[in-house]
C-alpha cells in the first residue's frame, strides 16, 4: 500500500462508518462460519497475520506472542482507529508504540505492509459489507496514525528482527523419575493462553533442534518468565531434562494450542473430558488451571482421565490449590471404556480433548465415538512437530533471502 494520503483528515463521518463497520464485523458478516473460523474476531486475526506473512514474511519472527492474544491488539488498532480523533494524548500514544516497535525491529516499509494486510483482511472478512467509502475512512484513519508515528520511526535506531531471542533456564524440578519442570526467563514480555506451546531451540552439541513444549504456566502480564514440563523421551528433551541451571535454549514463538482463551471464556464448552497419555497430561494440566482461575465464570464441568504407564505424576493432579466440585480427575494404568464410563456417564453429550501416541488416540478416540460421542466433538491435541519445525525453517529462509 502507498501511505497515500498524505494530509490525512479523519473527519466525524470516517469515525462513524469504521465504527459501525467494525460492530458489524464483529458480530460476523455472511463470509463468517462459526464451524470454520470459531469467532469473527478470530477470523479477523488469522486472515490478518496470514495476509501479513505472505507480504512481509521476514515480519514472521517479530511475532513471538500468541496470535489470538496479537489478535486482540489487532482488533484494539481497529478501535484506536474508529476514535482517533477523540482519544486522549493520542500523540504520545502513537509515538511510544513507534519506539515499542523499532524494539521490535520494524521499520518504514513494515507500516506499509502492516496497512495492506489490514485492508485487505477487512475486505475479506466484511464480505458485501465492503465498499470504497469504508476502505477510504479506514486508510484515512490508518494514514494519520502513521504520520502521528513517522518522525519518531525516522528517528529511532530499529533493532535488527532476531530469528530467535536467547532464554535461559532458571530453576529446575525433578516431577518424576524421567520429567521436570522448568522455568525459563527471557527478555520478552509473551502473552499465550492455556494450551498454548512454545517452540524452543535446544542447543544439541550437534547443532540446534526445535521442539514444541506446552506452556504450563498462567500467563501474567509483564512477566518474562514461562514454565514447561518436559519428558525425557527423546535427544532434545533428554538434553532438557539434563541441562543445568542457566543454560542456553532460544525461544522463537507462541504456537497457538486449542485456543482455551479464558478472557473470552464464553466459547469454552461446558462439558469436558480431557484423556492424555504420560507427559500429554501438559496441556490439560494448563487448561485446568485456566478454567479454575475462572470458575466464578465459567459454568462448566471438567473431568479429566490421566493415563501413566508408570507412576502417576502427582504435580499434575494438582492443577489448582483448593476446591472445585465441577472438575474430576483420575489416574489409570491404561485407558478403559469403564473407567472413562465411571468418570463420565455422559459421555456421549462430552467435548473429548485427546492426547498421547497415535494408536492411544485412534483407541480412545474410536470408544468415544462407540459411546454416541460425537466426532465433531473431538479435538486431538497432537504432539507433531512437523508444521511448527516448517514454518519456523520457511521464516527463517524468507529473512535470509530478503
Ligand atoms: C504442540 C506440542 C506440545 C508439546 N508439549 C510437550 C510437553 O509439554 N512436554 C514434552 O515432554 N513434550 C512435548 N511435546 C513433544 C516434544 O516437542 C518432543 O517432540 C518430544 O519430547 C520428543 O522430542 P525429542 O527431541 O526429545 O525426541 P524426538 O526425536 O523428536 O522424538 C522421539 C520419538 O518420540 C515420539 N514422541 C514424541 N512425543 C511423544 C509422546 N508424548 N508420546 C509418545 N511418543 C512421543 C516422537 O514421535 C519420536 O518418534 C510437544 C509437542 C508439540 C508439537
Ligand atoms: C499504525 C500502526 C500500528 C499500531 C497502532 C500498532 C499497535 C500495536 C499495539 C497496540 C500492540 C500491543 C502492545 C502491547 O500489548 O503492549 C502492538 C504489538 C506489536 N506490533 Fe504493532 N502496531 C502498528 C504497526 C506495526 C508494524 C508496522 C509492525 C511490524 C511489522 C508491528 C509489529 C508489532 C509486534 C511485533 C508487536 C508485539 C507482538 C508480540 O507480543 O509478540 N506493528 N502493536
């Protein structure tokens, strides 16, 4: 996009039509589908950073937060703009978030790119919606917030985009005979939600390997610390779990889980049952303690089924400190339609949450479906790290070549 308006006037009547535009998107348009896209504001998020890869994929290492929390500053951007003209200390606003973001390495042509991908996600997700007169008050409103920030974008000494920001561990405890738990402090503030992962780079002495860990932790804002519970199962977690206090790992980015986003907790199903598999607990373990820290809100009941072919881990038995009569958790050698049937005689009306090696899941999965569970109702919490490892490999060989 050309910043082509160089003399940008956000008049009452842009302010209006961005205003009532955008309660229309977020009530959902005629291209929103539910099944699809979860929530209007999540298909704004999702088409919007997909949009700005494919323009700018060498921004992709910028963004270490999880997508849906961005999303959330996203669709705060589309508010910022709908009230430009009556907001307080609209300037120093706009200026401290140029120098936020020359931390963060953007530079000149990133607003450039970062305006095309908005534009063109609103005209996706506005569907008949759109029209010239709205894409005309939104570049206006967009074009006057970049020039409020250009003299400090020109002035401001922009950090070069890390592929990757150095972490280190900082405390370590032994959960069982082959797993602990870590803390890891990094110089970012992260925002994630329960069952999100992180994808880290373990510094193998034969070169780095990148490996998805489950986020453990609460997120609390401003804090730069984040926990993960780690199995020894193979090189890169055995390396974890043997590593000493302060040492190295690098933390690329947030790889959205299964979206369990507490602050809009409205989406969360009321019925759930979580089965997992060993260290597959991790997940269900955060997404428990998600839901308690909201319980005053959220109605629902929860009912978890742990398995461990060895001895049950007892850290993740204990989600949460204290009560709460709607959650059940139980702990199996092995996974049994009886003892799934015992914590659960509902089964059928259940949302099954699934987690573990590939025949466990097709198991479970299967009884599920023999007990009326409803497929449409499964989501299964994979542990393949193929799609994080790719897109983290292309976002790095985008830098390279740009
Ligand atoms: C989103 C996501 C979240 C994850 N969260 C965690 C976590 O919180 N804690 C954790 O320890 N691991 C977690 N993993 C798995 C982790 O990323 C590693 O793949 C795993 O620990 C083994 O990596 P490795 O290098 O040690 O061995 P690899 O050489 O990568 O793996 C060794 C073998 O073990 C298999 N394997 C990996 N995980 C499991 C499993 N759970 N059950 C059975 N077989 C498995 C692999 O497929 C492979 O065949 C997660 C993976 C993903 C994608
Ligand atoms: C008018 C233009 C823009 C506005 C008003 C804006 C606004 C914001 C806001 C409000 C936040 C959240 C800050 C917080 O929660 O503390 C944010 C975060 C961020 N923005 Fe922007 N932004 C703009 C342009 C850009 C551009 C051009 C880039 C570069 C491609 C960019 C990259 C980022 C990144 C990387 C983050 C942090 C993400 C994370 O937590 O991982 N933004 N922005």
């Amino acid at each position: 996009m050309d910043l082509e308006i160089k003399r940008p006037i956000v008049t009452k009547d842009h302010e209006a039509m961005i205003h009532n535009h955008w309660a229309i998107v977020c009530r959902g348009t005629a291209v929103f589908q539910k099944e699809k896209h979860l929530t209007p504001t999540k298909f704004f998020a999702k088409t919007f950073y997909a949009t700005l890869f494919k323009i700018a994929p060498g921004s992709r290492p910028m963004f270490r937060s999880s997508m849906t929390v961005q999303g959330k500053a996203l669709t705060g951007l589309v508010a910022v703009m709908a009230t430009v003209m009556k907001a307080d200390n609209v300037v120093e606003t706009c200026q401290d978030l140029a120098r936020m973001h020359a931390r963060f390495g953007a530079t000149k042509a990133h607003y450039s790119s970062v305006g095309t991908a908005l534009l063109e996600t609103l005209e996706i997700v506005s569907g008949p919606e759109w029209s010239a007169e709205i894409r005309s008050a939104y570049l206006t409103s967009y074009c006057l917030l970049y020039y409020l920030m250009l003299p400090v974008i020109l002035e401001t000494p922009r950090r070069p985009i890390q592929t990757s920001l150095p972490g280190h561990i900082a405390r370590k405890d032994a959960l069982g005979a082959n797993t602990v738990r870590l803390l890891i402090v990094l110089d970012f503030p992260l925002r994630y939600h329960p069952g999100d992962s992180i994808l880290l780079g373990v510094p193998l002495p034969t070169g780095e390997v990148r490996r998805s860990y489950v986020i453990t932790s609460l997120h609390s804002p401003g804090a730069s610390t984040f926990e993960i519970c780690v199995q020894a199962i193979g090189e890169a977690s055995k390396w974890l779990c043997a590593a000493s206090l302060d040492a190295a790992v690098n933390v690329y980015w947030i790889n959205p889980g299964v979206h369990f986003e507490t602050d809009t907790f409205t989406s969360i199903p009321h019925r759930l049952l979580f089965i997992s598999h060993g260290i597959s607990v991790a997940p269900f373990f955060a997404m428990i303690k998600g839901l308690y820290a909201i319980k005053s809100q959220y109605e629902g009941d929860v009912a978890a089924l742990q398995c461990y072919e060895g001895p049950p881990i007892a850290y993740f038995q204990r989600p949460f400190e204290g009560d709460w009569a709607n959650c059940h958790i139980v702990t199996a050698a092995k996974f049994t339609v009886t003892g799934a049937l015992d914590l659960t005689p509902d089964l059928a009306q259940r949302h099954l949450y699934i987690s573990g090696p590939v025949e466990f899941v097709q198991e479970a999965t299967r009884h599920f479906i023999e007990a009326g569970g409803a497929e449409s109702n499964i989501v299964v919490y994979s542990f393949d790290n193929t799609p994080f490892i790719e897109e983290a490999a292309s976002a790095q060989q985008m830098m390279i070549t740009l």
